[in-house]
C-alpha cells in the first residue's frame, strides 16, 4: 500500500503560534475571546457553508442541537428531583460536536462514544423515550434500565455505547472498523473522547494501529478544556491535541466545535477518506461544557465569569443567529420547532415516567456469567 504524508490542515478560531503550540496563558479560552477580523473570517466562512446545504438539512440540523438541548435540560430537572439517579455527564454547550459529525454518517455507520453520550446517542436515532426511560433507571428504557446515563445503546442504530472507563471506547472503536474493513463493507466509525483520554496508552495504541492497517475509523477528540477538574494545561504536554496524529502519520484537523456546519465539513471530508481508502483521522473539536462534569461537580475549579465567556459563543445561538441572517428560518418558524421538541421532551418523560421498573429476574439476564452454574 502507499504511503502518504499526513497533511494536518487548520480550520477554526483558533490562534496557533509557528510551531502549532497554544501559549500557556491564551490556552484558557481562546475561543472566548476572538478579535473583530477573526470573528468576520469565521461569520463569512458560516456563510459559505450555508450555501452549500439545502434548507431540510439546514432546519433537521438545528432540530437536532434543539432536541439535545431540551432533553438535557428536562434531564436535570428530574435528576434534581431525585427521579434520575447516579451519575449523569450533561452535553448543554458541546452539541454542535455529535450533531455535526453524526449528520455527516449514515444509518449504517458506526458510533461509539464514552458516558457524556445522550446527544449522540438520540442524534445516530435512538428513540429519545427509550434513552431517558434508560436515564430513570425504568424497564422500558435502552438497556432495560440497568445501564443507566453512562451505557446508552443501540445495535439497530449501531450505537454501540455510552461507556464509563475513559478511553475504553477508543480500542473498541478501532476493532469494529477492523472488522468493516474485514468484512469489506464501506462502513465508518465515528469515535467520540474528551481530550483527557488522549493521555491514556488506549489511544495511542489506537492510532498506530489504525493507520498501520488503514483503518476506516474517525477519531472525534471532543476537547472541551476539563477532564472533571482539571484543565487541559495542567495535564497535558503537547496541548494541541490535532498534531498528536503526526505521530502516526494520521490526518488531521482542528475544528471550531460551536460551529456546527464546521464540525460536519470536517467529518465529510474524513469520512470520504475512510470511505474511499480505508483511511483514518483524527479530529481535534474545540468546545465547552456550559455545566458542571456531572450533575454532582461542584464547579470551584473555573469561574462564572469563564463560562459566561464561552457561552457568547453558544453553539445553538450562533447557529440560529445565521439561520435567521441567511433567511432560512424566521422567528416564528424556529419558535415552532422549540415547541414541536419540547412536546417531544414532554413525551419522553411521560413514557419513562409511566414505564414500569424492571423486574427482580432482570438481574439475571444480559450478564456474562451464567449465576446458577456459578452457584453450583
Ligand atoms: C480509566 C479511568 N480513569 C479515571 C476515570 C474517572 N474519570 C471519569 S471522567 C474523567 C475525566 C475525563 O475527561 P475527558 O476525557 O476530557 O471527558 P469529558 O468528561 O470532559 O467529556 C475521569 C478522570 C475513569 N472513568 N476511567
Ligand atoms: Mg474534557
């Protein structure tokens, strides 16, 4: 097979210095605080982008950040009040990053990502009744109430989790676009990280693997500047994720993640190279987490004031924001989406909540070990 020489391109707001290495002070929020010039450079890049997409994809595409929104913020609610349980990651300010890159794959296509993955998991179609009736912990929900906020999935969809141990996914994902590959299928894999897991051995080994064997498989590293409580800056050496692929050879691109139209351009071009020469890529996606790691954080490792900052850039604003500029949708028609998802929110909490609690012999089923051989 030939070799090829990795070309990592740049796409976003972001400031990189010659040797591609954030400075230590603007590695905070650079994406904050963009200049004039540069806020006018990304509006008429956004432009371009509306240009080239029909006004169905243009209007499912917001649905779909809107879906995710509403649902996380319905998920709270009810986490609050003691009706979800145990751990829930919410996704309110990143979902420009899963509804981008997924609306660029199709039904065939392979996702795997780790416990922050309701987005995902409603944006690959998995029906938003069963993943918040699997959020109460209820029978009728995905993995029949056992799983719970961290293991969503979905075979028919090929959702293939929702899963806990940071990185565990990335190897996983690696060998499901083995097997396509395998199986001579033209199947992508989509594999979503923060960028704490990039200093796991998992993704490195990952990466070798994948373009050694040419594999088709789309590497998603969703940095949102935490992992839980500590910032990128404090634990990690070479901070620009994207330039981690030159290592391996690998493609790969930075991409402004509030900009939804961005993060799907980017994972198109990805999936062309996967789809037509087996090739993988990493993708490095700068975004933000408007809440707390999980419902239980506590928040004192960054400012109000920081996150105030990020959320100007709000990924669901900026994109209504050009939606009504370039006269796509008007006020009245994106009211009337709001109103449609929220009756779909409404609607799935009124089936978990009615959804019965799974059954004591549940606990026996879907498990590897057989418990009455074990008793034997
Ligand atoms: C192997 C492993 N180590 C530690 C943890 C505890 N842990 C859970 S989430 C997390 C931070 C991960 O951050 P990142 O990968 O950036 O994803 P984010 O939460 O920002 O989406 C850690 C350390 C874990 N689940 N698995
Ligand atoms: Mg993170």
């Amino acid at each position: 097979m030939r070799k090829r020489t990795p070309e990592p391109t740049r796409v976003g707001a972001e400031d990189t210095s010659a040797t591609g290495l954030m400075d230590q002070d603007s590695a905070e929020d650079a994406d904050a605080r963009l200049d004039p010039a540069e806020a006018e450079a990304l509006k008429a890049a956004q432009k371009s982008r509306f240009a080239e997409l029909d006004r169905a994809t243009l209007q499912s595409i917001y649905r779909q950040m809107l879906l995710a929104r509403r649902f996380e913020e319905k998920s709270a609610e009810a986490y609050s009040t003691g009706k979800i349980g145990g751990f829930c990651h919410l996704y309110i300010g990143q979902e420009a990053v899963a509804i981008g890159a997924i609306s660029a794959i199709g039904k065939d296509d392979y996702v795997l990502t780790s416990y922050r993955e309701h987005a995902h998991a409603i944006a690959k179609g998995m029906s938003p009744d069963s993943v918040m009736a699997e959020l109460y912990g209820k029978a009728g929900g995905c993995s029949h109430g056992k799983g719970g906020s961290m293991h969503m999935f979905d075979k028919e969809v090929n959702f293939l989790g929702g899963h806990a141990i940071v990185g565990g996914q990335i190897p996983l994902a690696t060998g499901v676009a083995f097997a396509t590959k395998y199986k001579e299928t033209d199947q992508v894999t989509l594999c979503f990280f923060g960028e704490a897991a990039v200093n796991q051995g998992a993704f490195h080994e990952s990466l070798n693997m994948a373009q050694l064997w040419k594999l088709p498989c789309i590497y998603i590293c969703e940095n949102n500047q935490y992992g839980m409580g500590t910032s990128l800056e404090r634990a990690m050496s070479l901070q620009d994720i994207s330039q981690k692929a030159c290592a391996y050879e690998i493609a790969s691109e930075f991409v402004d993640g509030m900009d939804v139209l961005a993060v799907r351009e980017a994972t198109l071009r990805a999936v062309e190279r996967a789809r037509k020469n087996y090739l993988p890529t990493l993708l490095e996606v700068r975004t933000y987490r408007f809440m707390g790691h999980s419902m239980s954080d506590p928040g004192n490792y960054r400012t109000r004031a920081e996150i105030e900052r990020h959320q100007e850039r709000d990924p669901l604003k900026l994109y209504s924001a050009s939606l009504k500029e370039e006269g796509v949708l008007s006020d009245s028609e994106l009211q009337k989406i709001d109103d449609e998802v929220r009756a779909q929110v409404e609607q799935a909490v009124r089936f978990a909540e009615e959804s019965p609690q799974p059954a004591p012999e549940e606990l026996f089923t879907d498990i590897y070990a057989d418990p009455i051989q074990a008793n034997e």
